[in-house]
C-alpha cells in the first residue's frame, strides 16, 4: 500500500472542520479590515528566497525542496511573504493607492525533522501590508492577528515585541554582540558557529539548550540588554509600545527576539501560547521595508505576519460534526432526488437514500445525520404534501410541498 510522504498527512472528517472553520474566520476579519486574497504559485525561482528570505538562514541552507527544470531553478515555497512581494513588484501593485493590504493560506513546503504540529508539508495564513512606513501598520497587523486568534477562541495569549531597528543600528548590535559572544565561540553548536561571521543576530534565535545555556551569561546579556536603535527607530518603537497600550494589547518587551529571516527590520513580533510548550509560537512578523526594492521593485515599506495552520489546529477544540438540514425519507427514488435537488437550491443541506432501503433503516440514517426526516411517502407524492418530522423532539407536521419550499 502506498501512504503519504514522510512530514505530510492528510486532513479529513471531522478534523477538517477545524481547518474551514479557520479559513472562514480570516475571510471575514481580513475582509473586514480591507486586506485582499492574494494566491501565489507554490513554486518560485530558487533565486527569490535566497535573496529574499536571506543566504544565511536554516530555511535557505537546509530545508528548501529545491529541483533543476529545464536548466532552471525551481523551489517549492518554504515561506510567503517572499512570493507575495514578488507578486506586489511584478503586478504593478505600487501604484494603487496605499495602504495596498493583502492575505493569504496555503501550504508550504520545508525539509526538516517532523513534529508535533511541524509538518514538511504545512499550512500558513498570513498578512501583508505595504506602502505605510508609520508606526500604526505595525499595530494594525498586529491588532488584526490577537483578532483573528481571539475569533478561534485562543485567549491564553502573549504578545512579544522588540525593535532590530535600521541597518545602522543592527551593525552597531552586531558588532557588540560578536565581541560579547567571542570568548564562548567554541562552546556554541556548529550551526551557531556559521553565523557568527554570517549572521550573528540569527544566533539569539538557536534552540540548542547549550548554546541558550551560554547565552544567558550575564556578559552577553548586558549586550542583548543594551539599546543599539537610532533615536528615529526608538521613537517609532515607543510610538509602537503606546498605541498597543491604546488598544489593550498587552505586550512584553523580548530583546532576544530577533525571528528567523534575514529581510526584518524595526518592529519584530510574536504571539506565543501558553499551551504548546516550549515550541509556543503562533505567531510571528514584523517589519520589512528593504524587501521590495531588494527584489527590484520601488521602495516601499511593508509590514506584515504569518501563522501556521497545524500549530493554530493543535490549540483547538475538535468540532462536532454538523447534521445536515433534511434527509429524505422514501421508496421513491426519483421523487427523493427531485426534492433533495429543490432543497439544496434554497440553501439547505439535503440527503437521501440510494440503496433502496426499508423506511425504518432510512429514518434509522436520518437519526444520525439530520436534524429532520422529511417523508415522502406514496400518500404525501400522490397529494402534493410532505411530512417533516423532528429528529430530536419526534414533532411531526405536514406541509403541502410547494409552501413548504417557500419557506
């Protein structure tokens, strides 16, 4: 027998229900705050993620499904905002006005160990803003994720905050955190020790316990401590800080937080719940205002989050599975399809038998999937009239079919 694929499972009934339940819920919030659907092809040009998620992250060294097409360079998406942004650039979206607001949800695709709520093949939903350099996009994508995840009924949340601040700034932290970091070089993870001449900050973000270990040295954490931004980036970092305050979001300053992928600047942010562990993120985003003109487009600054779908499933309750409005009691075959056609034009949920079985096995399958049997016997076809019977109560009434259908 053939199964899935190592880090790929497939989402049926009733789990399902959770995942469209999601889906619903961030159609109607994101709609409600203007944000477009977007959807972006699941494979790009390797070249975009390596110079847009960043040459010295894990995502680009280790965990993209990469294969060779016709003499190019193709990559399964390992993330969105990247495709997003080529998307912005190349469908002339810097025109319109701004702020030009868009989601998405999809599957992405990463090669690493599977775990809990970790797939190699996973799901994300995500926003993306652009063209608003001020402080208050930051706080409306923000605003809008405690939104969404609040509609699912996750309250349990933490919000963390920090400001990497601009490129002068992050050479200043850089160069600080290398001399603070130095003496223990040796004793960090070999991943570790790559980025300390590539990219120290990514260090911050390492989840090896040694390396967390010797971070926590109170040399080291004088540095992480320290406050490297400009007076421009400070003053848009507080700014931050008090319009969350304004809108009762409560946060918690984290100078260790620095997210994985090379393209953030300022504002970086995650929402962690407290029932997941150590791995807690839900959550993760911030600012972005060198991506597009990195990538060939027009400067504009951006700001934006993804979430991951499994990780968001894992928090929820499993779903009831839902009766469906009517199942359609009788030997009439032809009749049973007729009505069930009429039913499901006025918006109900309709079902019938196509077995040919006894009435008494019908009303026994109406019983466990319909909320009413509706009966159409030789008595009810031959006068016009049907008979709905509630399952739950056992109230039974007749109708004559065609006001019935009216409503």
């Amino acid at each position: 027998m053939i199964k899935t694929q190592k880090g790929t499972r497939d989402i049926i009934f009733p789990e399902i229900l959770n995942w469209q339940d999601m889906e619903e819920k961030a159609l109607k919030i994101f709609r409600s705050a203007n944000f477009e659907e977007i959807r972006t092809p699941i494979f790009e040009a390797t070249e975009l993620f390596a110079r847009g998620v960043g040459e010295t992250t894990d995502i680009v060294n280790k965990e993209m499904y990469t294969f060779e097409k016709s003499e190019r360079s193709i990559t399964l998406r390992p993330e969105n905002t990247a495709g997003v942004v080529r998307s912005f650039i190349e469908n002339g979206m810097h025109k319109k006005p701004v702020p030009v607001k868009l989601w998405y949800h999809g599957p992405m695709f990463r090669y690493e160990r599977p775990q809990a709520g970790r797939q190699r093949q996973f799901h994300q939903v995500g926003v993306e803003m652009f063209g608003i350099k001020e402080p208050m996009a930051d706080v409306e994508v923000i605003s809008l994720a405690v939104q969404f995840l609040k509609s699912l009924g996750l309250n349990d949340l933490e919000v963390e905050i920090n400001s990497l601040g601009c490129s002068e700034c992050r050479t200043k932290f850089k160069q600080a955190l290398k001399a603070a970091i130095k003496p223990v070089l040796n004793k960090l993870c070999p991943d570790c020790q790559s980025r300390f001449e590539k990219n120290p900050l990514r260090i911050l973000d390492c989840k090896v316990p040694e390396c967390i270990n010797e971070l926590s040295s109170p040399e080291i954490q004088k540095v992480i401590g320290s406050d490297f931004i400009c007076e421009e980036c400070s003053t848009h970092f507080n700014k931050v800080k008090e319009l969350l305050t304004a809108l009762d979001i409560k946060y918690n300053v984290n100078k260790q937080l620095v997210r994985g992928l090379d393209y953030y600047n300022r504002t970086v942010f995650e929402i962690k719940s407290n029932n997941l562990g150590s791995q807690n993120a839900v959550c993760g985003g911030g600012r972005y205002d060198g991506l597009v003109e990195m990538l060939g487009g027009v400067p504009a600054p951006a700001v934006g989050w993804a979430m991951g779908m499994e990780r968001l499933n894992s928090l929820l309750p499993q779903k009831e599975a839902r009766k469906i409005d009517y199942y359609i009691v009788s030997d009439n075959q032809i009749e049973a399809v007729k009505m069930a056609q009429k039913l499901r034009e006025n918006g109900k949920t309709a079902e019938f038998d196509y077995q040919g079985k006894k009435f008494g096995k019908q009303f026994e399958k109406a019983g466990k999937i319909a909320n009413y049997a509706l009966i159409l016997g030789e008595d009810e076809i031959k006068n016009g009239e049907v008979s709905v019977k509630n399952m739950e109560t056992g109230e039974q009434n007749k109708y004559k079919t065609e006001e019935f259908l009216r409503g």
